[in-house]
C-alpha cells in the first residue's frame, strides 16, 4: 500500500504542486476509488471482469495507457516556479479515476485478500475486515505521501530539481505498471 504506484505519487504531486490543502478533495477522490477496487476485489468483481477473454486485455489496456498519459503530463508539467499559483487543483474525480485506473492496486490486492486470511468465522467478515483494515490504511499512506510531498514544494521551486522530480516521478508511476504487464502478457 505504501509503495510508489500510481495513487501515492498522485497524492504526492497534488500536495506538491498545490498544497495538502488544496489537494484534499483529489485525497478524497483517490481514498474513495481505491476503496472501490477494495470491494471489487473482495467482491469478485474484479477477477470476474478480468478473466473475460477480451474485455479483461481491453481494461489492462486502458488502465496502462491512461497510467502513460499521466507520467507523460507529470514529466512534462512546469516547474513550481513558473506553475499559474490560480491553475485549479485536481478535483476528486481525478483522484477517483486513477485509483480505479491503477492496475496494481488490483493485483496487489487480489494478492491480499487470495493469499491470507484472518481467521475470523466467515469468509465475508474476513473480507469486510480486510477491506475496513485496508481502507484506514489506505487513508494514511496516502496523506503521508502528500504531506511528504507538501514539505518538499519549496525545494521543488528551482527548475532544475523540478525537472529531475517530475521525471523521477513519472519514471516511478511508469515501473509500477511493468509487473502486472509482465504478470498479464505472454
């Protein structure tokens, strides 16, 4: 949960380029969608949709490919410095859609609620805990991330730190996809 995939460095460059503030209703957005593949995945929904032999490719597809638009818009944004302090921050649907986007989050929490068990006496409170547990903690990664990237913002101000972030950045979102491709593709 608390690795650099998609909806982290989403919080992460929110906070950055427009502060914690600011960024909380995109938070909302990203905690609410990832909260949607937490009941996808413990709902079935997920392998359900995935295990179609075309519309499980196409979704793989579109994710990747909305996942290679955002690193491109993120290596390509402007420096801080030279940033429209008026531009408007990312709404809560964009938080939203890239969470659900996040190809990853499926695989990883496929992984979780596959590969272990709580022990508790049926398999739906296991999963409805899971998804609880998973949700608080969803909650806090997150805002870990933006606040980490909120008490960087001043240093990102010089271009040229800029520039190697905001590649660093979309370099990262980029590699995050590379396992579930290669877990998905002949």
């Amino acid at each position: 949960m608390g690795s650099p995939g998609p909806a982290n460095i989403g919080a992460t460059a929110s906070a950055t380029a427009f502060g914690l503030r600011r960024s909380l209703p995109y938070l909302l957005g990203s905690v609410m969608g990832t909260t949607a593949v937490l009941i996808a995945v413990a709902a079935g929904l997920a392998s359900l949709l995935l295990a179609q032999p075309h519309l499980g490719p196409a979704l793989l597809a579109l994710s990747v490919g909305y996942l290679g638009y955002l690193a491109y818009r993120i290596a390509t944004a402007p420096p801080l410095a030279v940033a429209d302090a008026r531009a408007p921050a990312p709404a809560w649907s964009s938080g939203f859609v890239l969470a659900v986007a996040n190809p990853k989050a499926y695989a990883a929490l496929g992984t979780v609620f596959t590969g272990t068990t709580l022990g508790l006496p049926t398999a739906a409170l296991d999963a409805l805990v899971k998804t609880l547990v998973l949700t608080v903690l969803v909650v806090l990664v997150q805002l870990g991330w933006a606040v980490a990237g909120a008490s960087f913002a001043a240093a990102l101000r010089r271009p040229r730190t800029s520039r190697i972030v905001n590649l660093g950045l979309a370099a990262a979102l980029l590699v995050s996809t590379v396992p579930v491709l290669a877990e998905h593709l002949p």
